[in-house]
C-alpha cells in the first residue's frame, strides 16, 4: 500500500508488518507476557466516551500548545524509542526530520542509533533527551552536557524498567539486538530482501550515544546495556540527575499519585504518565485509568505528559480532557517509519493531527484550553 493511500494508523501497522521481517516487527508491535497491558491500555482509550458542546464557532481550530519548554504546533510529541535504525535505515533522522516539519517535540531514546549531533542536524526543532541511569555517573553527565550543546531543551528519565519486561514474542523469535546471524534469523530476514539489502548496506548499527560504541564495542547492544544499568537507581539519583540537567526535566513511566507527588517534590518540571506501551510490568492499569488520579495529585504544580495505547486523535483528545499537558506517541510513529522513513512517520503525525483538529471541531472545542474534563466521561 502507498503511504500517502494510509487512511488511519492501523493500515500503517499493516505496511509495517509487511516491510518487516517478523522478529523485528514483533519487537515494536509486541508486549510483556500475555500482552494484557497491551490490550487493555488501546481498550481503555476507546471505552471511555466524547461529549460535544453544540453551536460552539470552530471555523478556526488552533492546537498549538506548550510543554517541557517546547511550543508545539499540535498537542502530542514522538515519545523516545530505542534502535529505530532497525526499523528503517534513516532511523532516528528521518522520525526527527518528520517532527520537526511537523512543529512538534521528537524525544531520543538513549538508546539511539544516532548521535545527539546529527539528531540536531535533522531538525531545528524542540527535542527531548531521554536517559537511564548509568552505573558510572560521569558518562550520565556528559551525555546530558552532549545533548544540551547539540540543542536539546528537555530531559526524561524512564524510571518503568529497572529490567526489561518479558516479551514473549521476542524470546519466542530468537531476538536480539541486533540481530544475530542465526539461520532462522537469517530466514526471516531474506523474505524481506528490501529491508535485508538497505540493511546490509548502511552503515552497522550502534547505540550512538552510549558509552563504548564509538570503540566498536565487540558485545551486543543488550550486552552493553545490561552491563551499564544500575538497578539501584532511586529518589536520590533522579535528583542529582534534575539538578545536573538544570532544565526541563519529566520523569517517564509514573503510574500512581504518590510517585507523582514525589517527582515533583524533588524537582522535576513534568510527570510522564507511561506504563512503556504494555511493555513492562504485565496486567499494570491502563494508563487512562490512573490519569485522574494523577492530574488531582499534580493539581497544577507541573505539567503532565501521558502515553500508551494512543492510535487515534480521539485517544490523544480524550487524555487533553482528563488533564494532560500533551500526549506522546510511540508504536504510532515506528509503524510509519518502518513502512515508509520520514514520509511514513509524517503520514503517521498528519494522520493524527487531521484526527485532534476534527475531533476538537467535532467536540466544540476551538483551541487546547477549551478542551475539558466535561467533554470526557467513562461509563
Ligand atoms: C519499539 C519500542 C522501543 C521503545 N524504546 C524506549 C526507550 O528506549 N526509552 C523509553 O523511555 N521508552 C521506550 N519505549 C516506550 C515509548 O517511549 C512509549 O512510552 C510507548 O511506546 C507508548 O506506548 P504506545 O507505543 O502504545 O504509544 C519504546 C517503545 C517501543 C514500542
């Protein structure tokens, strides 16, 4: 199918699907065990309810907003993802190119396969450094000093995968990152000689910004990464790592009102509402479900970004409703890259714009502010 012929964000999962070889396209479509987090986080969104003001004037709908620092130009940023060179050979370039033509925030997963440099270099736009905490504190801050002369304003810290989550498809494809040499993995991959010959023939793929990449780290990416983990992270290091970014700081992967509460107590800007798309801890809430709680415990003390499960501008219009900032997307975005690069990500990001502007027109609402909680309701 042609890119442009992609009515909704589901026909981009299809073209995924088809440009993929399968281990690679379950590794961004796939969840932890039975992928009941998965499931529910997409179910949830579309079981709650959009009430419409009537006779409200929208011959003018502006969805411009503001969060982490950043003006956007719609309500929802590319949420941070790992390894998207995997998924298309213009990787990490061609998702921030897509961004910043859009007018919205493009978020580099610490885990990129491209550097902070030439991230800048794609787009003049708002973007968004995320990171882990590193055993060594010193390769922490000086990637945070990187990102910052590159250009970058805001930080995240992913605090929902202190190990990664079981994901069955992954284990059950032999998966690894990146990919070995295996004869069942090679199999997949000559059914999809596209993918394999771009592959082949770009350059090899490298956690760009981690430390030992540009050594040419004989160990694999998973090897790297579970060597420099710290799985000791707390409150603490999250405070010293707000204090060494000294700006606009989220703390991704909040669940509870409590732990909302904390993140800005010591400091952070933004609470990211995010169980990591079903990707980690199974049969966790649906991230809508627990919203409510968290916009009252916040109660305007910082913003609020919320993920997961977002497919449709009715999902990202319905998250404004209950309270947060701006909405951010992740498997959305890779389907379009991997289907079709930075013309597929930009199908993906006009896809869900044309949904926010209808849906807002559709709901009487004129501008982001008069989006609210009396348009939204759960039976
Ligand atoms: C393939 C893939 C890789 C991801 N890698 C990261 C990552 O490196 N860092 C991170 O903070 N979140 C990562 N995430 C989580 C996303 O940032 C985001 O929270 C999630 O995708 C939102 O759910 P959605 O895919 O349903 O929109 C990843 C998600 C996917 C699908």
């Amino acid at each position: 199918m042609k890119i442009s012929r992609a009515v909704n964000i589901e026909d981009l999962r299809i073209a995924a699907k088809r440009a993929l070889p399968r281990m690679v396209f379950d590794y961004i479509d796939g969840g932890a065990d039975d992928e009941i987090t998965l499931r529910k986080n997409t179910e949830r969104l579309r079981a709650h309810e959009l009430i419409w003001d009537c006779l409200v004037d929208v011959t003018k709908i502006d969805t411009r907003t503001k969060v982490m620092g950043s003006e956007l130009a719609l309500p929802f940023v590319l949420s941070p993802t790992a390894l998207q060179r995997m998924f298309h050979v213009d990787g990490e370039k061609a998702a921030a190119a897509a961004a910043g033509k859009a007018g919205i925030a493009y978020g580099l997963s610490t885990l990129g396969t491209t550097t902070v440099e030439d991230v800048a270099k794609a787009t003049p736009g708002p973007k968004w450094y995320q990171i882990y905490v590193w055993k060594d504190h010193g390769l922490v801050r000086e990637i945070l000093a990187r990102a910052k002369a590159a250009g970058f304003t805001g930080a995240v810290l992913t605090v929902d995968l202190p190990v990664a989550g079981h994901r069955e498809r992954d284990t059950r494809n032999q998966f690894s990152i990146p990919p070995s040499m295996k004869p069942y993995i090679v199999w997949q991959a000559i059914q999809k000689p596209r993918w394999l010959y771009r592959t082949l023939t770009s350059p090899k793929m490298v956690p760009a910004n981690f430390p030992g990449a540009a050594e040419g780290d004989p160990r694999s990416i998973s090897q790297q990464v579970a060597a420099q983990y710290d799985q000791s992270v707390t409150w603490k290091d999250a405070a010293w790592m707000i204090d060494a970014w000294g700006g606009p700081f989220a703390i991704k992967g909040v669940a509870h009102a409590d732990d909302a509460r904390r993140a800005l107590d010591i400091g952070a800007s933004c609470v990211w509402v995010s169980n990591h798309g079903g990707r980690q801890l199974e049969t966790c809430p649906a991230t809508i479900d627990v919203l409510p709680e968290i916009v009252d415990a916040v109660g305007g003390r910082g913003e609020i970004v919320f993920d997961s499960g977002v497919r449709r501008g009715t999902d990202i219009v319905k998250a404004l409703a209950l309270g947060a900032t701006a909405v951010a997307v992740g498997r959305a975005y890779l389907y379009g890259l991997a289907a079709g690069g930075e013309a597929g990500v930009s199908r993906a990001i006009q896809i869900l714009a044309d949904d926010v502007r209808r849906t807002m027109a559709l709901i009487g609402a004129k501008d982001i502010a008069s989006i609210a909680r009396r348009h939204v309701r759960m039976r």
